[in-house]
C-alpha cells in the first residue's frame, strides 16, 4: 500500500512562514467580503469564466479594502473584466 503521507513543516519552513506574515499587511475577511466574492463567482460564471475559487475570495478581498495587489496569475484580469472593474492590480 503506497501513497503520499503530507508531512508537517519544518522549523525553517514556519520561520520563513512567520518572516512572510511580518512582511504583509494582513485584511480581514469579513461578511461583506464573502458577500462580493459570492457576487463575483456569479459574475464569473455567468460570463463563462473559470477561474479558481481562492483568486476570486484574494480579488474581492482586495476590492473591499481597496488595496492593489501585486501578482503575475492572469485570472484577476479575467476576474476583473467579469466583474466588469477596473482591476486593483500592480
């Protein structure tokens, strides 16, 4: 009987994790969030498209607090166009 067994994180990995975390500036999640990612994944859907879950909350999230985000995933400008926004993207 063979599969992949997840391991735990290493020391280094959770002091790397922890150095990242004090890196970021960390926005809450709240109801108001859910409730634009919800409308979002609407929008999406009905414009056909297929975009992962995560990126549509990480979208909405940075709308709601109106901050940019900085990444190189081409689905927030398909996410952005669907939710027919001006993208908060660098």
């Amino acid at each position: 009987m063979g599969g992949i067994v997840p391991r735990s994180p290493g020391k280094k990995e959770l002091e790397q994790l922890a150095a990242i975390r004090r890196l970021c500036h960390w926005l809450a999640v709240d109801d108001e969030t859910w409730e634009k990612t919800a409308a979002v994944a609407r929008w999406c859907r009905e414009k056909g498209v297929a975009v992962p879950m995560s990126d549509v909350l990480i979208f909405s999230c940075a709308q709601r607090h109106g901050v940019a985000l900085l990444e190189k995933d081409s689905h927030f400008g398909l996410i952005a166009k669907a939710a027919g926004t001006e993208p908060a993207l660098e």
